[in-house]
C-alpha cells in the first residue's frame, strides 16, 4: 500500500510540470554529445580557432513564417524542413568552425516536425559537442496552430564544453500578461571550452545571445547592457572569450528605420495619427541612444568585421524572409544585426558574412579565425 | 479565452465519463427505458426502449456531431455483457480550431476533409467481491473523405491519440473500471485505459521529421461520488494521462490551469430523471 501511494504521488507529482517553462535567473543548459564523437577532432591540435554565429531560423529557410515575416504559414512542411537542414549541416561542414553560436534551433516544436535539430547537427558535422538554453519552451501555444514549441540558442564545438550557464535577459514590459507567458523567454548561454584554456588560470568561454527583436520599450538596451557586464567579467577576470549572436541592433552609423523595406500588405506607417508610426522590430531609435547602442562593444572588443567595414552592404546579415525588391525579386539582406568579437583577436581580413547562404535563414552566418591560441 | 474554455470544457468531458452501475455509460449495463440522465459535463443518456441505450453532448451536437449507443449482449459466466457502438464528426470543430490568432489550435493553412470516427466497444460487468468491475475492449476507425495533411494534429493529452485514429485508419482501445462503495452515500471510481495506434511509432521514429510518432496513451481517473439522493449526485477527482507523443513520452495530471501552473479537482454534478 505505501508502494502504491509513492508511485500515485510521484506519477502526480511528474504530472504537475508547468505547461510554459519559466527560468531563474541563471540555470544549467541541456548538453548534448554527437552520436560518434572524432577523437582526433575533439584535442585542440594548435593553430587558429574558428568561430561562426548563425540565427538558422529554425530550418526553414526562407518559409514566410507568420511570426516574423509577412508570411502566413506556421508549420513547415517536411520537404522544406528536411532539405534546408540537410544544406545547413552541409554548409557548417565545408566552413569547418571550431565553435558555433546558434540562435533560432529547434528542439521538439512542432512547426519543424519535432526535429531534435541540435543532435542532428552534431551528428551530421564535424562539430561533437553542444549547449542549448530555451527561449521558448511551452507545451501547447494556442495562437495560430503553433501547438508545442522548444527553440532556444546553442553552442556547438569541436572540443568538449565544460561548465555552461543559462544567464535569463529581463522580459518584455511592452506585453499584457497573458500574452508575456506565452511569450519568448531570452538568454545568454555562456559555456567554458577547457580544451582551448590556455592555462588553468586563463579560461576559454564561448558566450551566445539573441536579444530582443520586436520590443518597443527599453528591454534591447537591457539585453545589451547584461551581455556587456558577462563580457567585462570574463575579461576584468582575466579569461578570454569568442562571443556573438544576434544582438537585433543595427551597429553606429547604420540605417535606422526599415520600416518602408519590411512592410506588409495592408499595413502603414510613416502616417501621423496611425498607430503604430514604426512598425516593431523594423525600428531601431525606441529610446535615447539606441543607434549608437553597441558602440561600447566596438570600443572594447575585437569584431570579426573591422568597424570600417560594418555598414557595407556585403556585411549586411538579414532581412525579413518575405522582404520584397520589385513584384519578383527577393531582399535578400538589407541590415547588420549580427555580431562576432572577441576580447583577444581575429586574424586580419578572416571577417566574413556568408551572404550566399541567404536561402538558408533570414539571417547570414558570420564565421571569423582567432590567432594561434598557443602564441597568446 | 472562449477557445480556451471549450478545450478545458473537452477535457472535463472526457475525464467525467464514468459513474456508477446503474446510471453510468461506462459499464455493461443499459438505461432503463424512458430514464436519463444528465450531468455539465456528463453525456444526456437515455433508454429508448428495453435494450437500447442511446447517449450523446448536447453542448457539441452542431460543431461535433455524436452519438453512441449501447446494447445489451447475452451474459457470459456471470458477466453482463454489452456492445457499444459511437460515432462522431469532428470536422466542423477542428475546421473551427483551425484559425488565425488566439485561440488558433491547428494551422489555419490546413483544411480539415469530412471525417467520421466509428468505435465499437465490447463491455462486461460484474459485482466482485463487493465491487463493480467492468472490463472493455473494441476497435476505433478514422475514416476519412479526402486529404488529411499529416501536420492537422493536436499535441495535447487525450486529443492526440484519438485524432490520430483519423491519419492511421484504426486504433484499439481497453480499460478496466473499479467502482466501490465505501459508505452507503460516498463512492470511489477508479479506471485505467489504454489507446494504442498500432505502427505509429515504427513509421516516425525513422525520420527526424514526424508528425506521427506515439504510439500509445494509458489514462487513468480516480472520482470520488457522493451519492447525495438517487437522482443528484457531485462528484470530484483527477485524471492522469500517461503517453508518447511525436515529442517524446510526457505524463499530465488534468485538469490543468496553464496561467496559475496548478492542477486543479475536477467538480461535476449529474441528476438522474
């Protein structure tokens, strides 16, 4: 009989998990391992590291997905899931990075078929570790069929991860309650790499981010100021660290409304007394000194594309995936909103914005070469 | 928020099928002729005549038509026996879920075909050593009149697994059912059934896409019953549902409240007429 109330207690008790997954402030993120780990890959050999970021979008390429584009479709068919991340893996594959920053992966939602796409990649890449932290974890999302949803930013690499953090950025404030807790949970995810410490005293830290896109109150300046105060830690503290992600902030000096490029078919802007004059996520001057926001970061990091180089056009990283140059002809990037640095340094002119993946994702893959580790 | 209460309202319907010998659907026995019987979340069941038993939602008749009824088969070894037979027609209500915005339960992109779901069930029951069991077993057939999107599912608990019957052509389903008095007015009931979708699994699980993976769902629910007069009674409880879904194998108590994360007793009242 006490067996049996255990078991009915414990069964009750597995039943009662929360339907949306709320995070404390810092959390342990799920690892992962490649199914056949490259014993040879996996010990670091000398030479430059490789590093690349990518917000893959989910692996649906260029999908008019109702949530960030002026789509309508919600769950991708399997044809287009299967193919673009057979062309992703293929992609990380001929680019070779030692670590890569992922943001927009999916774990078991249902609009990618409850793809595991993080063990996919592992097991499809030369890449045989990996970190994920959810951004949006929830059993069932009742709006537009989107049903069940896990999709968060991870960290792949060559060489084992050690200790990782899920660092929580503050939540939107622009949002009524109920729609919050339905709501995209973002974070830091911070891993150790001990394979590439140089000394037990100096620490290899990889750090992803995907801070907010469609806030309209102070929530990006916060997201930002947060990856600011892990950066200097890691650095005051005398470690070192490749970091980057998509950080939805054009860079100093860039375009800051797009509101023209991404509007959609029945919507207006630009026209006083409609509301809203910008449309969210397409603006980038909601507070005091949101264009100049990431200048901190130039000033004290290294950037994969040298700062000369951020606003020309061959460094631009996204555009909505149904933005539209004439009645025929795609947009296929029209702003930086991604980011690689470095508190050592990248080799020189090893920057490089992967425009040709531009079917793969709305965002384009920047890869950059840290130094020969050793000589530091 | 309404979509949200007609999903919690389909849950409590299904978790409050049950009930005692005499006037419960889930046992062999029928309603006597002219009898019904009504709860908020119960079925109206009514003796039409002398072995025929029909019952259906009254609530859901124009946006899911059903029906089911229930016969009395010859007694086997001190076994009352019965066969159930139910239909229903869940296109208007999945056709209805189907919808941008909030409350949107499945893409708006998918058109759901006309569906008819037929179960048969077998039932017998018997009074053991002062408790009424009952054991069932039948078959369940999703027939389908035109393309049925394979991405048209719902990945809840106890919605997917009967949906699934619609895109795997057949299910089976068994349960056994415990039922006892512990004073002359309270009762306990308690059931387990299983859902099994055979070949479910073994066609998802080879892809990294899958729609259709999850073969099974065991649900278990524990009512207590106060027989408050013979014809009112309240009763209060849970359901536990325990499957594998496209996602992995996940265990839920129900009913749940998502925006407060608690589970909360189900509370149903039924009257007998």
């Amino acid at each position: 009989m006490k067996n049996f109330l255990l078991l009915t207690l414990l069964l009750l008790g597995n039943g009662c998990e929360p339907f949306v997954v709320e995070f404390p402030d810092l959390s342990i993120p799920k690892k992962f391992e490649a199914a056949n780990v490259d014993s040879n890959s996996k010990t670091y050999q000398g030479g430059g590291i490789k590093v690349l970021t990518w917000n893959m979008r989910f692996g649906v390429g260029r999908f008019s997905f109702f949530g960030d584009s002026c789509g309508e479709d919600v769950i991708a068919d399997e044809q287009t899931v299967t193919q673009t991340m057979a062309v992703i893996a293929e992609t990380l594959t001929v680019i070779d990075p030692d670590i890569v920053l992922l943001q927009e992966v999916d774990l078991s939602s249902k609009r990618t078929g409850y793809w595991n796409q993080v063990q996919y990649l592992l097991d499809n890449t030369p890449l045989n570790y990996g970190v994920y932290a959810s951004v949006w974890e929830a059993d069932f999302i009742p709006t537009d069929g989107i049903g069940r949803v896990n999709m968060g930013n991870a960290i792949l690499s060559k060489y084992e991860i050690g200790s990782s953090e899920r660092i929580q950025l503050r939540l939107r404030t622009d949002q009524p309650d109920y729609e919050q807790y339905f709501y995209l949970r973002r974070n830091i995810l911070k891993s150790e790499i001990p394979e590439l410490a140089s000394s037990s005293q100096k620490k290899f830290y990889a750090v992803n981010i995907h801070a907010t896109a469609f806030a309209t109150d102070d929530t990006k300046e916060k997201h930002v100021v947060k990856y600011l105060e892990i950066l200097d830690d890691i650095h005051s503290d005398g470690h070192v660290f490749v970091s980057g992600g998509d950080l939805n902030a054009v860079p100093p000096g860039a375009t800051i409304d797009y509101c023209m490029n991404d509007i959609c078919e029945g919507e207006s802007y630009h026209v006083d007394g409609i509301d809203p004059f910008h449309k969210e996520g397409s603006f980038f001057d909601n507070f005091i000194g949101e264009p100049d926001i990431l200048a901190p970061l130039y000033q004290l990091y290294d950037s994969a594309i040298a700062e000369d180089f951020i606003n020309l056009p061959e460094h631009y990283t996204h555009a909505p995936s149904t933005s539209m140059l004439g009645e025929n002809t795609i947009r296929k990037y029209d702003r930086k909103i991604d980011y690689l640095f470095t508190n050592l340094e990248w080799d020189d002119m090893s920057g490089h914005t992967h425009q040709a993946c531009w079917e793969l994702s709305d965002h384009m893959p920047i890869s950059a070469t840290l130094s020969n580790l050793t000589e530091d | 928020m309404v979509r949200a209460l007609i999903f919690l309202t389909a849950l409590l319907v299904s978790i409050t099928r049950g009930g005692n010998a005499n006037w419960d659907s889930h046992s062999a026995h029928i309603m006597p002729p002219k009898k019904w019987s009504v709860g908020i979340f119960h079925p109206i069941r009514y003796g039409i005549k002398d072995g025929l038993e029909l019952s259906f939602h009254p609530g859901w008749s124009f946006v899911l038509p059903n029906a089911s009824f229930k016969v009395p088969f010859s007694d086997f070894k001190s076994f009352n026996t019965a066969t159930r037979l139910s239909f229903v027609y869940p296109t208007p209500l999945l056709n209805m879920l189907s919808r941008k915005g909030i409350g949107g339960i499945i893409d708006p992109n998918l058109t759901i075909p006309p569906m008819l779901g037929v179960s048969g069930s077998f039932i017998m029951s018997r009074e053991v050593l002062r408790v009424n069991l009952t054991v069932k077993a039948g078959l369940d057939f999703g027939l389908v009149f035109g393309d049925l999107d394979v991405r048209s599912n719902i990945d809840l608990p106890i919605v997917y697994h009967r949906l699934e019957v619609f895109h795997n052509g057949w299910g089976l389903h068994s349960g056994l059912d415990i039922d006892k008095n512990l004073t002359k007015k309270i009762r306990i009931f308690m059931d387990v059934d299983l859902r099994f979708i055979p070949d479910t699994s073994k066609k998802g699980k080879r892809k990294n896409y899958t729609m259709r993976s999850g073969d099974y769902s065991i649900e278990h629910k524990m009512l207590l019953i106060w027989e408050y007069s013979s014809k009112f009674r309240i009763m209060t409880g849970y359901k536990l549902v325990s499957g594998d879904y496209p996602y992995g194998k996940q265990t839920r108590l129900l009913p749940y409240i998502p925006f407060v994360e608690q589970w909360l007793p189900l509370i149903e009242l039924q009257w007998l007429r």
